[in-house]
C-alpha cells in the first residue's frame, strides 16, 4: 500500500526490532496497535523503517539477503517476488501462539507470508461536493469532475488496482493489458496529481482541490474521524482487494524476536485494535467488526466482490506493467 521517505537509525541496538512499516495513520495505528504491546511483553524496542511496498521490496533486494529490516509490511503480490527470489525466512506457526486463529487463506506458499489484513481501493469522495455518490469506476469520467480528481501512480497500490480495473471493464486481461491502458491515459492525463504517497490526498481534499479520488476506505476512514468531509464508495463492478502482508527478510538476526512481532499483529486483540482504528478488515477469525468500521471497511457484499488478484500473476507482471506506464501514462 504506500510511500513516505525511509528513515532509520544507523545501528540498530541488539534489542531493537526494525519494522518496515507504511506510513501516515498506518504508521500511527502500528504503533499503537502492535508496537505498544510487543515492547510491553518483551522489554523490546521497536524502530520503524517508513515506507511503500515497492521502496521494501527493492531494499531486500539491493541488501541480498542481508536486510536492515527484520519484519516488514508489504503488499501480498511483491511478497511472492521476495519469496521467488529467496529472499525472505519461512514463518514458523510454532512460534505464533496465534496461527491457529487466523483464517486459512491469510498464509502465504511456504509460509513465506500471512495476510494481516484486509482492505481494497475504491472510490472516495467529498459528499459536500458530490451529491450523488458514484457507483462505477467509470463515473470518475463525469464532466462534472473536470480537473476536480485525482488517481494514483502505478508505483502505489491504488493506482495498479484502478489500471486493472479499467482493464478488466474494457476487456481487457492480466495477459493483456492494452485496453486498460489505452483507458486510463486520458484519465491520467486530467488527474490533480498521480500521487505516489497515500496522505498526499488529505490536503487535496482539505482545501478542495479534488471532490473524488481512487483512495483507499481505511485511509478515509481515518480523514473522516479528523474531520475531512469525505465518504467511501464501492464501484458496483466489485473493488480490487489488497492484502497487506507480513513477511521477515532473508539475514535478520532476530529470528524469534520478529516472531513475537508477528504474534501480536495476529492476537485478536492487535487485530481488534487495528481495524477499529484503520477501518481495515481482520484476519483473526475471532474478531468480530463494530457497526461503524463494518460500514466503510470490505465486509459483507463488499467483500464478497472484491477482486483479488493472483499475487504470482502480478509478481511476474508487474515490471513490464510498470515500464509502459512510465513510457505511455506518467508524466
């Protein structure tokens, strides 16, 4: 999901845990969520290394196995690309008290990833300005929204998804990306920004610089409770699913130690905590969603037609998706 600049300590002590985290209210739900407890149980620190998907996969690449993180959050289909590449430690559900309650589906091949949790991107839009909310992806297209919008840069989830998307609607497949790219480059083109970092939204909407945007509902959920006039819609197309994931670098030294992370961003009450905080759904099968998080995270019928794409498919993909982008779509 989400870029900000990376950041860390030069040397991180012996007892300190370097966590990959996205950033913004993400960060901040951390934090408050896992961090606070996982300190508290182990005497333990935690340093959090800010940043996107993209940003961890390419620094486990560059250190070849000899990552500065120990634990990062990444979204499911580079997660693959690390696993492919050998670059990640298999999880031990020996050392996760917790792995028995989390729904099958959120381990990843080998155990090289679990799922922590459930989000999407959609449609997200100022209902002060927006007196009809839209029901399709396509509605972004409305003159009404004439320089008033804004979509995001393929670097960033959201803007992947919406190019997919686009392509499906169009005909388009994951073997075949044309058509969604010949559609989204006008809309591009007519984009506020292609925002490459998730809060980059906030202040659009703030001075009302955009009245819709392809954004994701927990972020929104989060603006809305600070008082950002904003709502969630999910295109009756069906939403695409993202799967933030949680996944150890191949080197760290701190095996057992990421462990007892990873256990707490499972237990029910981390999970609890997170999405009653981010708005995001939950992979413990004991948690059950107050009415307000359920309203606006992917529950129900919304969940029931989020489109989750085949993480292997994306992985091989991806690179070449992104190479025409920067060629045909970026500006």
């Amino acid at each position: 999901m989400l870029a900000l600049g990376l950041s860390l300590p030069a040397a991180a002590r012996a007892d300190e845990l370097v966590v990959g985290s996205f950033g913004g209210s993400f960060a901040d739900n951390v934090k408050a969520c896992h961090v606070a407890a996982f300190e508290k149980a182990t005497g333990s620190t935690v340093a959090l290394k800010l940043g996107s998907s993209s940003q961890f996969a390419a620094s486990v690449r560059a250190s070849a196995g000899a990552s500065d993180m120990d634990v990062i959050f990444i979204d499911n289909s580079l997660a693959v690309q690390i696993h492919n590449e050998k670059l990640n430690e298999p999880l031990s559900r020996a050392k996760l008290n917790h792995a028995g309650e989390i729904i099958p589906s959120a381990w990843g091949v080998d155990d090289s990833y679990v799922v922590a949790m459930v989000s999407a991107t959609a449609l997200v839009y100022n209902p002060m300005l927006v007196k009809t909310p839209p029901t399709s992806w396509l509605d972004l297209m409305d003159p009404q929204y004439v320089g008033k919008y804004a979509i995001g840069d393929i670097s960033g989830t959201s803007g992947l998804q919406f190019l997919l998307a686009l392509n499906k609607m169009k005909g388009g497949t994951l073997d075949n990306i044309d058509p969604g790219m010949e559609a989204i480059k006008p809309i591009a083109k007519g984009s506020v920004v292609l925002y490459t970092q998730a809060d980059q939204l906030v202040s659009l909407f703030e001075r009302g610089e955009i009245a819709i945007a392809v954004w994701y509902p927990d972020r929104a959920g989060v603006a809305a409770d600070k008082g950002l006039p904003v709502a969630v819609a999910y295109p009756k197309e069906g939403s695409v699913g993202i799967l933030p994931v949680v996944q150890i670098p191949k080197g760290t030294k701190k095996i057992d130690l990421a462990h007892k992370f990873i256990d707490v961003v499972l237990s029910a009450e981390g999970q609890k905590c997170f999405s009653e905080r981010a708005y995001i759904g939950s992979v413990n099968k004991g948690v059950t969603l107050s009415e307000k998080v359920a309203k606006i995270a992917p529950t129900g019928e919304t969940l029931d037609k989020l489109w989750f794409v085949d993480p292997d498919v994306l992985s091989r993909q991806i690179p070449g998706w992104t190479r025409r982008w920067q060629r045909e779509v970026a500006r």
